[in-house]
C-alpha cells in the first residue's frame, strides 16, 4: 500500500513565488508534480502609493497564494532567503522570511546551497542548469511555455518553478523531513487501526 504526502516546495521572493505540489510516496520518496504555479508581484509606479502601502499589497497577495497552497498539502518546504547587500533586499527578505512563517502547516526549511546540491549537485548551478535538470527530470510537468518561431519553448520564469522542485527534492534530503514523515506514519497506522 502506497502512503503519500501531499508536498508544497516554495521558492519565496516578494517579486516571484514558484510552487510546486507535489506527492511524494512515503515509501521510496518518488516525487510526482501536481501542479505549478508562479505568483507574480509588481512594485507600483503610482507616486501617490506609499512604497510601504506597496509593500504591504504585495505581502497580502503572496499571503493569500501560500495559503490557498497550504490548504492542499500536508507539509510546506521552502528555501527560506538570507543575506541581502542593500536596504531594499534585506526589507523585501524580511517580508518574505515573516510570510512563511505564517504558513498553516508544518514548514522545512532548506537554505540556497542545499537546493542546488540537491539539484544540479554543485553550490554554483546557474539558472539555465536548474531549469535544464528539473524539467529533464519532470518533462510532463506543467512548465511554463510560449510560442517561439511556430515552436513552444520554455520561458524564463520556469527559474522559480525549477528551484521550487529542487526545494522539494533538498528538503526530503533533510533529518526534519525524516521525522516529519514517522510521525506522519504513526498517524496513518493510527487512524486504520482505528478504523
């Protein structure tokens, strides 16, 4: 009998959110996609909104994408960002660092270097090579396409799906993710024998 934990893997940034939902077999940790979606938040070129106004806006609306997220999944797993050189960075970080820690469900955080180790398998992966591996390793996936010359093509913005994936893929790597799944097996023992 096959168990399967319903997974969100979060690439988090105040412009672009990528989720990807997936199920992830208890079992061997086979990893299906669901579904992708890319949550996209503009700064606003209206002088009369206050950039903190702006802010907060696009923190709502990320805010109410995670949630809707986390109502299909069992366990969230997100890069959590670090570091930021400017002012600008660092606030729009903080606001994407407080967004996920109002998650509904229980969260794994991964960091940068174990997304692309458990990816590509090398810290300086380039945005062409995650995109390259995770749609070489999930080619049915929804990926994010147009029309090119008559041909569909991938677009850019699959950079924020790709990382989601690998999020996924890091995270199931992690000792967290290993006691998040025996607890969750005790659960599922509990309630057949219940039943």
């Amino acid at each position: 009998m096959s168990e399967i934990i319903k997974v969100v893997g979060i690439d988090m940034a105040l412009a672009n959110v990528g989720l990807v939902f997936a199920d992830v077999d208890l079992h061997d940790g086979a990893v299906v996609i669901r579904q992708m979606d890319l949550v996209k938040t503009a700064k606003t070129k209206s002088k009369q909104v206050r950039a903190s106004s702006d802010n907060l806006q696009r923190a709502r609306q990320i805010h109410g994408a995670l949630n809707a997220a986390c109502a299909q999944c069992h366990l969230a797993i997100a890069e959590v960002p670090t570091g930021g050189q400017s002012a600008s960075t660092a606030r729009a970080f903080g606001i994407a660092t407080g967004l996920l820690a109002t998650l509904p469900i229980p969260l794994i955080e991964v960091d940068q270097k174990e997304v692309k180790l458990a990816s590509v398998g090398k810290k300086t992966a380039s945005k062409e090579e995650m995109i390259s591996w995770a749609t070489e390793l999930h080619p049915s996936a929804p990926w994010l396409v147009r029309k090119l010359k008559g041909k569909q093509v991938l677009m850019n913005d699959n950079e924020h799906l790709a990382d989601a994936v690998a999020v996924i893929y890091a995270g199931i790597r992690t000792a967290q993710y290993a006691q998040a799944v025996a607890m969750m097996r005790s659960m599922i023992r509990a309630v057949a024998v219940n039943a």
